[in-house]
C-alpha cells in the first residue's frame, strides 16, 4: 500500500531516479517484489539499459577450458557460490548434447559463451561450417547463429580449412547485443578471410585481405574496443580488422626485447586506445606496467607509459589474460616456485583496469601435466617457443619443460639456445680454490648455506671429494707434476716445470681444462720463430706468469696468456693464445726502469696488467686484441688493503680501498683507453658489516673477494687458527654474500685463493681437439707483433 501511495504522489520520472540510485542491487529487488507497479519500472528495458550502465556485472569466477571439457571455478563470494549449484557448465541443455557432433566451448564474454559443433572439414570431409550457438549458461537459453550465406562462403569452401578461430564480442554501448567472428584457418598463400555476424542485424559480413609474409601465421584473435586482432607470426605487429567497417590494417606493438617474462595485449580503460601490459621484476619486487598507444593513431606515434601498478611480494606472478575489464594473473608463492610442480596451488588475482584494485579471486591447483603443455606448445611455431623459454627465471624449470617432451628438449638442448641461456644467466659460483705451495696442492672451499649455490657446491665438493677433480688426477703424467696456475670461469690453467737440457732452455708444457666434467686439452707449444728470442737470451728465467681469460662476447672460447720472468735489462715479451684462432702472438716491449719487475697479472675486460714494483701508480697493460702495451696512472692512497681490476661497465678499470680503520669499501674508476688527465671517479661507497676486520684478497670474476675475522679478542693481525669468513661483493649489484670459511693458517703463510665459478659445456675445446687428441701435440700457424 505504501508503495502504491508513493506511485499517486510522486510521477514516474522521480520514482525510477530514486530506484536508479540505490546502492545495494538487493534493495532494488526488493523494491520489485514490492509491487506491480515498481516491478514493471524496474524491469522496463530502459531502466535496466541504465541499471546495467551504471552497475558493473560482477566478476564471478573463472571458467577452466580443458580440452573437451569446462570446469567453473567460483569466487569467494555468496552470490558466486550460488551461480556454481545453478548454471549449467557442462551445457547439457544445449541441442544434441552428448551426440557424436558434441559441442565445443569457443570463448565467453559478458556472460555469454560461444559454442561450435565440429565441422565436417575438420573431420575429413568438405569444408563446412560448424553450427555455431551463443548461450547463457546461468539461464540455460540459447540461440542458434544463422549459416553463413553461400555467396560469401564460396571462395572458401573450395579450399581445405584445418579448423576455425572464433570469437564472441560485444556489439553497441549497453552491450544488449553480440558479434559473433569466425577465421577459417586456411594453408599458406591463402588469402586472411574473417567473418562477422552482428545479432543486432541478425545478418553475417566478410572481409577479406591478399595473402602476404606478415599473414602466413595468425594466433588466436582478441577484442579490443570493436576492433578484432591477431598476433602475427613476427610477434611485433598486429593484423586488426574494424568490425564496423570491415577493413583491415597493421598495428606495431611494443617490442620486448627478451627482458619481460609476462606480457599481454588488450584494451586500454580509455575508448580507441591499445595496452599492453608487462610484467617487470626489480629489486622492489614484481610490479605491472602498463602502456598504451592510440589504436588508429599516426605511425610514428610513441607508445604511453601510463601506469607502474605495483603486486604483492612473496609470489611468482604471471599474466594470464585481459578480458572484460580486469587483467588475470596468476600467482605462486615463492619466487623460485615452478609452474610445472603438479599439484602446486595457484592463486588467481584480478587487477581492475579502472580502479587498478588488485583482488583475489579463487585458487585452483595445478595438474602439471606434460602432454598438456606440449599440446599447448604445438599452436605456436618454434621461434616463439624458443622466446617462452628464454624468458623463464629459475634453470630448474627448464630442466623441467626439457623433460616434457622431445620436441622441447631439442629445442632447449640447441647450442644456439645454451648461448643465449648462458648470455642471459650468469655462470653460478660455487666456492674457492684454495692453492698451496705455489699451486702444487689445490682444496675445493664450497658455498656454504645460505648462499643461493650451495646446494650445487654442495654436489660438486662430493664429487672432488672422490679424488679425482681439483687434485687433476685425469691429466696425463700423474697429479704430481703438474702446477695450477690460473683458475677463471671454471677452466683452469697447468704447467709443468720449465727446464733446461743440454743448455737449451725448454718452455713448460701447458694443458686447460675443466676439472668438473674431467676434460682437457693441451696447448700447442710456441712455435720455434717466436720462442727463439728468448732461447737466444742466454739467462735463465726465474718463472712464468700464466693467466686464463675468456675470449668472444658468449665466452666459449679462451685466451692463455704466458709471460717469462726475465732478469733486469730484458725487454718484456708476453704470449697469447687463443683458441678460436688456434694461434700464438708475441708482443715485446723495450725495457725501461719501469718494467724492471713486474707482479700481480690481472685481466680486466679484453686486457692484461701488471703492477710496477718500481711504481705505486702506475700499471704496464696489455691489449690482447691489439697486442700493443701501454701505461696507466692510477690513484695511489694510504690504504692497506686495495685491488685493482674490472669494473662493472665495460671499458672502465676499477680501484677498490678498504681503509684501516673503516669498515667500508671505496670504488674508484677510470676509462681504460681515457686521456692522460683523466681523472679517477668516485663511483661508490660500500659499508661492511660491522664487527669484523676486513681485508681484501682479490677481484675477480666479477666479484670482489673479501676476508673477515671477528673481533673479539683485541688481536688486530691474523693469527694462525682464526676463524676466517670469506665474502663476496658483487661488482655489479653491489651485493655482499657469505661464501664460505675457513681457518687462518697465519699472516706468514703463503697460500692463494681463487674463485670457482660453473662452466656451460666446453664447446671451445672442438676445435683444438681437431687438431689432435688431447694431450698430443698439434700443428698451429704462429704470427707475431712486435711493439717498440
């Protein structure tokens, strides 16, 4: 009664704005079963047009495609649960359910689903269309989609089709009516048909487009603001047809460069605009940046940064899809979790492209299954595989998608697929080498929990634990006569003893190899052109300095560097070898004051230098390109620990100081070809952690090694069994890890360490072993430079 009286006092024009108004869509139902009158305005289609307009349907869960079948999984919310016991999922109303001729779900959108029977073509016969139905599944009504008219379907009809793309997409403002689009995949050289069936004026259109290079491989199409696109087979452009006007045109999408794990296309929040959407990780965590571009806009338009959204930390995040609205990821806790676990749980989070609110939304659990993934892997062709995997964070789901299937693990097995795996993912490093008696002795030092190798340097200490790897009982002659010299990048570099027979003097013999798979290979020697300015020297020669160092921007192959300690008054010869070219190059310098002793080889980005004992600031180098000496200047200053190496950009020679009293480390840094008044940069200060003595013991592979004791007992020198703990500080992220460590054996004791870093398998040794087995003698071509 009250209603009704509410009806005669106030006019229809202010009772539906009230109702439009309210909040809670539970009221307005109650309102219309509060009367006829009000149920017949609310039910009007002009009150819901505007209910709808102003109400967003909610978001009620995910429907699972798994092959044949469809699982709801619901939101955590009442009204989803009650959608899950009242919709019809499996669409048994549908005509001829469970017939031979079953029905396939094709997509879903705005609570619609698209379903198609299987064509006659695509089950060995002539091409016909499917029977196409467009259903609500909570209602349980459908409507079947006329035939293609004859006269467009002629043209394909003589042509064998492999299968269909569908797609459903809204059609007008309030979303009332749908377009239905269907691409007939057709064999190369095949003309891109698409047709487009609007339920508003119930009739179907073609579009055609001449077949061309960009055409010849199309993934599956996606609606973007009346606009269809396919992602080419290029990856970097767009095939868009207007559903409007029926008109084809290309569309250049951001690039992603090989450094976005996760990345979809979609639409953009605002009308006439394209996003893409990325996935980024940085030392912040996981976040979503969004970009956008115009989609009709001019062709040298820029792509928009519009948005940094940033996600919960402690999950694995991955895009799913963007699809009404919302940007569906997929989470995992732990960022070293695998998608590929079976029975790992999933959580699924909707990021709403209006509000960018992030929302859980249901979980599931994963199946694992890898005759599912490589069924998936099979519609995409192998470059854009090879770019899936590429892009994967942890080794150890590679190693799992490579036990999948064959196809996958030809294609991760590649050696163009390690070389860029390798450039990608830095070389682990596994401990420290520890060498006595001038090289003559060798102990493995592993990584020790929590450091992220631990587990690997953990396998591989059992494994020289057998006495076979770092006591290099493989090499020929037995492990007593050979001397480790050099250790980098997982290879290291042996001599024998030099010696001298019959008054002729005789240069070491010289192996490289890899302790951890057991292989080796023997250095040619000198050739007898460069070595007989040595040998014509009548003096003896003290030792050599020898020095390993990758060569090439992948790192596969490797130089030797050699160097004869000579007395005073010799001119500076140094030998180079390297294994691409198979060949030895000589550069000689005059002597000067200067060069009278030179300590200390290190490597630093393609060049070799020594320290002047006569000098404290200046370096002798060497370019191992160009084989041509020159001096550097560098900052001396009062510290008592300093090394001095590579720094993290390329090209820049670095200075670390740890001051006596400080527990902080100092960067330096300087061009390494820069002009003669150059001056050192600061680049960094690096505090230590406190209550430790530090002192630096070396740089190199790309870390700077450092030693502390704990303070404690007032003793400031290191003492014979103190407890040492060994650190990193990486060079580039300025990282200081716990390694390992050991017990101090006194400030007097001669002993060296050297980092041991994982080597990727030694393609590099190929061509040496062409020459001859290893451990026998090959025929090199020699060439020689002589700087003055």
């Amino acid at each position: 009664m009250a209603s009704s009286l509410l009806l005669t006092i106030l006019p229809e024009e202010l009772v539906v704005e009230i109702l439009i108004r309210l909040h809670d869509l539970a009221d307005l139902a109650r309102a219309a079963s509060a009367c006829k009158a009000l149920r017949r305005l609310i039910t009007s289609r002009a009150f819901l047009a505007r209910l709808h307009a102003l109400h967003a349907k909610p978001l009620l869960g995910l429907l699972q495609l798994e092959r044949d079948r469809c699982r709801f999984l619901p939101a955590a919310t009442a009204t989803a649960a009650a959608v899950a016991r009242a919709s019809d999922f499996a669409f048994s109303f549908l005509p001829d359910h469970g017939a031979a001729a079953a029905w396939r779900l094709r997509d879903v959108r705005h609570g619609l689903a698209l379903l198609s029977s299987p064509a006659r073509g695509e089950c060995g016969g002539r091409a016909f269309f499917p029977d196409v139905v467009v259903c609500d599944p909570l209602r349980r009504r459908h409507v079947r989609v006329p035939p293609i008219p004859d006269d467009l379907t002629a043209a394909v009809r003589r042509i064998a089709v492999e299968h269909f793309d569908y797609l459903l997409a809204s059609a007008g403002r309030d979303g009332s009516s749908f377009r239905v689009v269907c691409r007939p995949k057709l064999p190369k050289q095949c003309d891109v048909t698409v047709f487009v069936f609007s339920s508003g004026s119930a009739f179907w259109r073609s579009a055609v487009l001449d077949a061309c290079a960009a055409t010849e491989k199309l993934f599956l199409p996606q609606s973007v603001h009346g606009y269809v696109y396919w992602r080419t087979h290029s990856s970097g452009r767009l095939l868009m047809l207007d559903t409007r006007d029926m008109d084809f045109f290309f569309v250049n999408i951001q690039p992603n460069n090989g450094l976005v794990p996760s990345q979809v296309i979609g639409e953009a929040e605002e009308v006439g605009r394209l996003a893409v959407f990325n996935i980024i990780f940085d030392v912040s965590g996981h976040k979503v940046e969004l970009h956008s571009k115009a989609i009709r806009g001019g062709a040298d338009e820029q792509w928009r940064h519009d948005r940094t959204v940033p996600l919960l930390p402690g999950y694995k995040w991955r895009i799913i899809k963007i699809a009404e609205g919302y940007l569906l990821l997929q989470g995992i806790e732990g960022h070293n979790s695998s998608w590929f676990i079976p029975g790992i749980q999933l959580q699924h989070f909707t990021l709403d492209l209006k509000t960018f609110k992030l929302e859980r939304l249901c979980a599931s659990t994963s199946r694992g299954q890898a005759s599912r993934h490589h069924y998936r892997f099979q519609a995409y062709d192998n470059k854009l595989v090879v770019e899936i995997l590429i892009r994967l964070d942890d080794l150890a789901d590679l190693a799992r998608a490579a036990s999948a299937c064959r196809t996958l693990r030809r294609l991760i097995t590649s050696r163009a697929f390690l070389r860029r795996v390798h450039a990608l993912h830095p070389r682990p490093l596994l401990g420290l080498l520890h060498l006595e008696n001038h090289g003559c002795h060798c102990h493995f030092l592993p990584a020790e929990p929590p450091h992220p190798s631990a587990a690997t340097a953990a396998a591989v200490a059992r494994a020289s634990g057998s006495d076979f790897a770092f006591s290099f009982s493989f090499l020929p002659g037995g492990p007593g006569g050979w001397r480790l010299r050099d250790v980098r990048h997982g290879l290291a570099v042996l001599s024998t003893r030099h010696a001298v027979t019959d008054g002729c003097f005789f240069f070491p013999d010289i192996v490289v190899c890899n302790p951890l798979r057991r292989r080796y290979v023997r250095i040619p020697p000198i050739s007898d052109d460069l070595a007989a300015p040595i040998r014509n020297l009548g003096v003896g020669v003290k030792d050599f300095d020898y020095l390993v160092a990758p060569s090439g921007r992948e790192g596969l192959s490797f130089r030797v560097i050699c160097r004869p300690q000579l007395p005073m008054g010799c001119d500076v010869t140094v030998f180079v070898f390297n294994s691409g070219t198979v060949i030895w190059r000589t550069a000689t310098l005059d002597a000067c004051p200067a060069t009278t002793q030179l300590v200390s080889p290190q490597y630093v980005h393609g060049y070799v230098y020594w320290r002047l004992t006569r000098s404290t600031s200046r370096l002798l180098l060497l370019d191992t390109r160009d084989m041509d000496f020159f001096f550097v200047h560098f900052k001396p200053m009062s510290v008592r620990w300093q090394a001095i190496g590579e720094a993290g950009e390329v090209g820049r020679l670095a200075v670390f100081n740890i001051a006596h009293t400080h527990h902080k480390v100092e960067l330096l840094s300087k061009a390494i070809r820069g002009s003669a008044d150059e001056q050192w940069r600061h680049d960094k200060t690096i505090p230590l952690l406190p209550g430790y003595k530090w002192r630096i013991v070396k740089l190199a592979e790309g870390y700077l090694l450092l030693e502390g004791r704990i303070l404690g007992d007032g003793s400031s020198q290191f003492t014979s069994g103190d407890q040492l703990q060994y650190f990193t500080l990486d060079i580039n992220t300025f990282k200081l890890e716990r390694l390992c460590a050991s017990t101090s054996q006194g400030i007097n004791y001669h002993h060296q360490f050297e980092l041991y870093r994982c080597f990727p398998p030694p393609l590099s040794f190929s061509r040496l072993e062409a020459l001859g087995e290893p451990g026998q003698t090959a025929t090199v071509k020699a060439c020689s430079t002589q700087v003055k």
